[in-house]
C-alpha cells in the first residue's frame, strides 16, 4: 500500500484538483466561514493568511499518537493561522498572531522532501484547512522530487464537506478533532456556532473515504481516521453526544483518541468553565461514555500524559505494490 496521491499524480487528477482549489483563492471559501476575500491579491479574511502559506515550524514529531509518530516521528508542518478561534488556544501565538515565516510552493515541497529524508513516517499538515491550494501545489511540486510518504490531514475539523471530498484519493489518514456537540460551546469557546453540524459532516466523509486504519507490521498507520476528542471541563466538550454519533453514524470499530491535556491558555482564565485543568473525574466519566457505546479501540492518557492503546482489532495493511 503506497499513497494515494501517486495514482492521483500519475493520472493528472492531483494537478487538476489543485488547479480548482487555488481558483477557490480568489474568492475564498476554503473553510465554512467563506470570507470571500481575494487572497490572490493578499486580502485576508478571519484566518489571517494571503497568497502564500506560513510555516511556524517543520520538525519530526514524538509527540503524537504511536502509530503516527511511530520510532523515526512524524513529519510536522506547523502552519500558522486558524479558521478557529479558540480562547484556550495552546497555540495560540502562531494560530492567532501570525507567527511563522512565509513560504513558497516550492520552499514547502522543499520541506516535505526534507522531512522524509530525515526518516519521518509521513507528512503531517498541521492545521493545513485554510492552507490547501497551497499544499496541493507543493504536493506536485514534491511527488517528482521523490516524496513517496504518507499524508496525514491533522485538522480542528472545521471543515467544508465539499472540500474534503476534493482530497479523496489525495490524503492517506485524516486525524481531525470532534470538539464540540453543540452550538452554544463552540461558539462562545471557538467562535464558530456551525461547528457541530460542519464537523460531523466532514467526518463521516472522512470516513467514507480512509474507513478504519490499516497499520504496516511494525504498527505505523498508513490509511485510515483517527479521531481526537479533547475532553474539556464541565462536560463542554459534549462526549456523550459525539460518542453516539460515532457508534451509530460510522463505526464502533473507529479509532478514537482520547486527550485529557487541556490547559487553560490564552483567554481561558476569562472564561469560568474552563478556568481549570480537567478533573480525573471528568476524564474517567469520559472513558466510561466510550465504553458505553463500545467504542474500544484507541488510545487513552494516563496520569503522565502518555497515551496507551485500548484496542484489539488493529488491521494490517497491505505489502507496498511493486
């Protein structure tokens, strides 16, 4: 199993398919905001970003779940900017003030051949929604340079389900979040009243799309949906609701991780709800709703932070085609 985006380089569908979502550029409505603005010419919408993309960093990660960090790490690229706004942003000085150096299409695709050059697993677009003409382009630009990873589309899950459709057969694993259930929370804690609705959409054409992981036999992912869910405190986070939607609108064999790191960053002190760490309460009363719609396998965090498989029903993928 190589990825996907070499068929789709090799038919000439990736160039076409870049070619449409830069024209997207013009009036842009890359994201469920849809501003509109002519980033062609540097006008900036709620994401702060124009023609070009911004890189906060490109390094090999550890710090993500095993099978995509796996023992060389993940090939990340942080980019700066959000369709989101989160107040408890940990990120927040490249999502929220443009921190990050500009690149070119052909400095971003320099940077993913680096990456694998350096042993990484895979490329990890970090934040990559209001970013994907740009790394379309890039993409292009690198497949002849040798890039033969896979892709990993490491999202907030604010997204157009119309968008994610133009990266089926482009994008080996999605990893998107499923942050909030309801309109009320997402709109106070990340100004996007919407998201519920966008997100479950996106996902469930995730799903269509990578369906349950396969893993090679040392255990890394090659193809498939992983979902975050952060846990948040008061139950804001709504995980009774996203587990349902989960079980009975996907699959219960999806894999799901489970993050209890929330921190209050940014604004969070100005908020009382989430004003604090999360209780070991909290994150057990979340274990437990997964259990509850026998969603097992995963990965959840323990007293250190360190996240620990759960599940049984790992898939191997298939040898590499010659």
């Amino acid at each position: 199993m190589y990825p996907s985006y070499l068929d789709a380089h090799r038919d000439g569908s990736l160039a076409k398919v870049a070619e449409e979502a830069h024209r997207i550029l013009k009036s842009c409505a890359l994201c469920p905001r849809r501003c509109g603005v002519n980033r062609l010419n540097n006008e900036v919408g709620f994401c702060k970003t124009g023609s070009k993309a911004r890189v906060y960093n490109c390094i090999s990660h550890h710090g993500e779940e095993p099978p995509i960090s796996g023992t060389r790490g993940s090939g990340a690229i942080f980019f700066s900017g959000c369709t989101m706004g989160c107040v408890y942003c940990q990120n927040y000085e490249f999502s929220q003030f443009e921190r990050g150096t500009e690149m070119t299409d052909q400095e971003l695709a320099d940077s993913m051949i680096c990456l694998q050059e350096a042993g990484c697993h895979n490329i990890n677009l970090v934040t990559p929604t209001h970013l994907l003409p740009q790394i379309l382009a890039a993409l292009c630009l690198a497949i002849p340079k040798g890039l033969n990873i896979p892709l990993v589309y490491n999202t907030s899950g604010y997204e157009l389900p119309a968008m994610v459709k133009m990266l089926a057969g482009i994008v080996d694993v999605y990893l998107p979040d499923m942050r909030y259930a309801d309109a009320e929370s997402a709109a106070r804690y990340s100004a996007c009243d919407d998201y519920p609705a966008y997100n479950q959409e996106a996902v469930r054409q995730m799903h269509l799309q990578v369906g349950i992981p396969v893993f090679d036999e040392p255990g890394i992912i090659r193809r498939g949906l992983i979902i975050r869910h952060l846990v948040l405190p008061n139950a804001i986070s709504g995980t009774e609701k996203i587990a349902q939607f989960i079980s009975r609108e996907l699959s219960s064999d999806t894999y799901i991780s489970l993050m209890s790191q929330y921190f209050p960053c940014y604004k969070a002190h100005e908020f009382t709800q989430i004003c604090r760490r999360l209780s070991s309460r909290e994150y057990r009363q979340a274990r437990d709703i997964l259990e509850k719609y026998d969603l097992h396998n995963g990965w959840f965090q323990d007293g250190r932070g360190l996240l620990r498989f759960v599940g049984t029903r790992i898939k191997p993928a298939c040898k590499d085609k010659p």
